[in-house]
C-alpha cells in the first residue's frame, strides 16, 4: 500500500530539526514516507547540519539493535525508518546574494550543543563526505558502515533532486517540508517552475507575523538567513509571481559558486497553477513546547536502561536547555521549555485530516522584507484597509491569532482594477499564504512527539 503522505524534507539541522527528522521517520510507513532529505546550511554550517542528519541514521542503527537485543518492542517503532529508503542530497551551502552566516549559537557549535565530542561511539567518522561523491561508493559504504542501509546518497545537488522526484511522480503526490532557509527551493524554483509546481503542498516553518522574531525583534531564523529565497518562493503564490519578487540588489550578485545559474531572475509571465504554501510561522510554532522537567523525567529511564536514542538526545536537549536559560536569565531548577518549531509541521503531515488544523480564513498576502537594516527577514502584511469589505464591517487585516483563539471573521473584498492601485492592493497580484494558526492541542504535542520516539 503506498503511504498517505510522500514527502521531501528540506533542513538545517540543529536541535529541534532532529526532533523533527525523528518524528518523520518514525511515523506510520502507512501514513508516511520521506522520500528525500535534503540538507542545507542554517544556524551551522552545510558540512556540521549534514554530519549531524547522517549521525541520527547512525544513533538509530544502534537503537534498533539495541531494542532487539533487549527484547524491547520494536515492531510499531520508526515504521517509516525500516520501510523506506530515503534518498540524502546536499543542498545549499550559503544565501543566495551573500555568505552571511546568520549563526547565534543557540544550537552550539556543531548544531547539537557538542554531542559529538561527548559521545564519539555515535558519531560518524570524517569520511562521511565521501558517500556524496559518488553514489556507487556510497552503497559499498554499507559494508563498512551498517547504519547507512537506511538511506541512499547521490552525487547530485539536492535542488536537482527535488526536481527529479517532482518530474518522476503526477502531479499533487509529493509534499515538501521546508524546516531550514529556502535557498535550495528558491534554486529548484528557479531552475524549472514548472516542475516545481507539480508539489502538492510546500509547508514552510518560518517567519513571525503577530508575534516578534526569535533572531532580530522582526525576524525568524529561517526567513532572516536568506530573505531573498524567501520572497522568492513565497512569490510563486501569486497570480503574477514578479509582481512581487524582490528588487535585485546590484551590490550584491550571485555568489562566486552560483554564478553557473543562470535562471535566478524573473519567473515567465505565464505559470500553469499557483503555489500552494502553508506556513508555520512563530506564532504557531512557539506555543508548542517541550518542557524540561517533562523531558527529563520521560527520556532518563530509557538512557538509564541503555538507550543510545535516549542518552544521545538527552545530551543535547540538556544543552540547549542551558542556553535557554543563560538567553532568558532564568535559574538553575526553574522550569523553562524548547519551542518545537520544526517538529510542528511534521505533526501536521502525519495528522492533516485533523480538523483541529485550522489556517486563517483567508489566504493572507505576505511579503518578505529583503533590504532593510532592521527589518531584514521581516513578514510583512498590508493592513491599510484600502479594500474595502463587501459582506462585513469588520477591518480587513492579519488578526492577532493565538494558537487556540477565536475563529477570525469572513472577510471578502470588493474587486479593483488594474489601473486603480498598487501591487500590494490588487487582489490579483498579491502573494497567497496559507498561514496555519490552530492545531490539534499544543499541551498534548510533548506526549506524542516522546511516545513517538521513545515507544
């Protein structure tokens, strides 16, 4: 039986990009299946996020062992992991129009706040790079590296991969996950909309509407490390796609090993569809947390049993634990909780049909702020009102929406020439999000995502 959800995985990870890979591959193979995992560069760099991907398939290598050998049930566990094989592609290594490096040390500096150095039995050795080069070795690897018979490797970038998988399957089977900076999907974007546009649903985690940045006080992380690939793939959800793409920035070409592509520039005037984009943003992700004292007192009796999933997640969320209190100032002892931000929309590809899954009425019109000295990374939303409602007296604007709030109000807007306005106030030019502000119950996430991993 095919699985409910295809879908490919586009991360950086650190912390809670690992929860979400954990989450993902251990679904249901009925529900899911992670047809590619693509890693790009996000809080680390390219050669630390893909180190520590190809070490989750090396810690589960071992888990799985380990339960069998300890008669621990194991046969409704990482399902999606003993199912399939994910193909591993490497993505992008910097921004678009730069090298910035939008780093602050929240994930330590290998991204899992030192895990390696403190347990090397489940880390990969350095010569992990070669599996890459040539997809042949990487299959003679599994000889030598056991752990790597959960997944296959390809020596080709991870932008012309999700280009293939795209063009391979019809139209509207395959999802894309996108838990990182968009640079690798603005790339397959770019290279062949088209092709690109066969995705069913791209689901992104990014950005901050109602709610302050995590990285700047309007930015997030993921949006604020390339707003460019941001702006562009969120334009792909308009009618007319240049509309509202960025302004080139001409002190700032393409970097060095970008300049052999060519196609980074207007999309044609003519796209066969929209695209269909969900975003997680802040203000939805925030609220669903992992809170340290119910972490601890779940995850520690498996590490205490011998669990290498166990003792080797616990490291890690423990540091990051440190830095949330060293950020907010809070004591030792004190309760304080990790933001699951990437394993959110992964709990939505495994629970979709769930009505609880609510996005506002509408789909909103947000921009992403490319050039501003402050406001880098920045969602921005019209709420001019200059559309005037046809049905409602209520304003028409992006309503602040907590993740359990009131349901917004049916705004509908009246028609404006083309001739009469602006871009940003035709309804026909505008980008189209599909922003998610409600969820299943963000108090009983925590349980799940455990029971998930921890059987």
């Amino acid at each position: 039986m095919a699985p409910k959800n295809r879908i490919i995985i586009d991360t950086d990870p650190g912390v809670d990009d690992v929860l979400a890979l954990l989450l993902a591959l251990s679904a249901d193979p009925e529900v899911l299946e992670v047809a590619l995992l693509s890693v790009t560069f996000g809080n680390v760099p390219r050669v630390s996020t893909a180190k520590n991907a190809l070490s989750m398939f090396h810690v589960l290598y071992h888990e799985m062992k380990w339960r069998e050998e300890n008669g621990k049930d194991n046969k409704n566990t990482f399902g999606a992991l003993r199912t399939y094989k994910p193909l591993i592609a490497l993505g992008a290594q910097h921004a678009l129009e730069e090298k910035l490096h939008a780093k602050d040390g929240f994930h330590g500096e290998d991204g899992l706040h030192g895990v390696h150095a403190e347990y090397p039995d489940l880390t990969i050795k350095d010569t992990w790079e070669e599996a890459f080069k040539n997809a042949t070795l990487g299959e003679k690897q599994t000889e030598v590296e056991p752990y790597t018979e959960f997944f296959k490797t390809t020596a080709e970038p991870s932008h012309k991969e999700i280009l293939r998988l795209l063009r391979e399957s019809p139209p509207d089977t395959i999802s894309i996950v996108a838990l990182g900076p968009l640079t690798t999907i603005a790339m397959a974007a770019a290279e062949d909309p088209e092709a690109f546009l066969r995705v069913k649903e791209l689901v992104v985690m990014g950005g901050a509407v109602n709610v302050p940045g995590n990285i700047t006080p309007l930015g997030e992380f993921n949006v604020y490390a390339d707003p460019v690939a941001a702006a562009r793939v969120f334009a792909l959800t308009s009618k007319e796609p240049n509309s509202t793409l960025p302004h080139k920035n001409k002190d700032l070409p393409l970097q060095p090993d970008y300049e052999d592509y060519p196609k980074l520039l207007d999309y044609p005037s003519k796209l066969s569809r929209q695209l269909k984009l969900t975003l997680f943003p802040l203000d939805i992700t925030t609220p669903h947390e992992l809170e340290k004292d119910f972490f601890n007192a779940r995850v520690s009796k498996h590490k205490e049993e011998g669990s290498h999933l166990a003792r080797w997640v616990h490291w890690f969320m423990n540091g990051v634990y440190k830095k949330i209190a060293q950020i907010e100032g809070v004591a030792e002892g004190k309760p304080m909780a990790l933001g699951l931000h990437d394993p959110t929309p992964i709990w939505y590809m495994l629970t979709r049909d769930d009505p609880r899954w609510v996005a506002v009425p509408e789909p909103e019109d947000i921009r992403i702020e490319t050039g501003g000295q402050w406001s880098r990374g920045a969602n921005i939303v019209d709420r001019r009102q200059l559309n005037k409602p046809t049905e409602t007296t209520e304003p028409r604007h992006a309503r602040a929406l907590s993740p359990d709030g009131p349901e917004a109000s049916d705004m509908t807007t009246a028609e404006v020439p083309d001739d009469q306005h602006d871009s940003w106030i035709n309804p026909r030019k505008g980008n189209r999000i599909n922003r998610m502000r409600a969820s299943p119950g963000f108090k009983d996430f925590q349980a799940y995502l455990l029971d998930q991993l921890f059987y």
